[in-house]
C-alpha cells in the first residue's frame, strides 16, 4: 500500500490477513478463507481501524478511529463503530 498516495492511514491499522495462520488443516477445512482488501481512492482509515477479509472500502470514504469494518464500505461515506456502520454521506 505504500505506492498508493491518494490513502490516507492513520497509525496503528489492522488488515486481517488469515492466510497468515499456521494451522493449514484448519484453513483447508474452510475455517478460513483469506480474501482480499481494497481500500478506494482518497480514503481515510483512522488509527486502530480493523478491516475483516473480502471488505472493500469506496472512494472517498472516511473510517472512524478505532472501527472493526466487516462489510463494504460504499463511496463517500462516513462509517465508525464496531461493527463499523454509516454515520452520514460526505
């Protein structure tokens, strides 16, 4: 994600990666299905954000500080909380 500048991350962000897991049985016998992470263009995560496997987050979209995203995040919206739900459009 470095090459992106159009992202804006705060420090301390989480992408949940299970294909990182050690226990290769436990994944084969679908328990975990790693799935990729994109995040659109001029999108903001704050610190401590958590963004789950297969979320997409739109262009233009601000994450709350500190928010657990477990579904897509549409374009120019505002989302915070855990789960991460839309605050407002923007």
């Amino acid at each position: 994600m470095g090459e992106h500048k159009d992202r804006m991350l705060r420090n301390e962000w989480y992408l949940d990666e299970p294909d990182l897991v050690e226990d290769h049985d436990r994944r084969r016998a679908g328990w975990e299905r790693p799935a990729p992470i994109a995040i659109g263009a001029d999108a903001w995560l704050g610190a401590g954000v958590i963004i789950c496997p297969g979320v997409t987050i739109g262009p233009d979209s601000v994450v709350g500080a500190g928010s657990v995203v477990t579904r897509d995040v549409g374009e120019r919206v505002l989302v915070a909380g855990n789960p991460a739900r839309t605050v407002r459009r923007i």
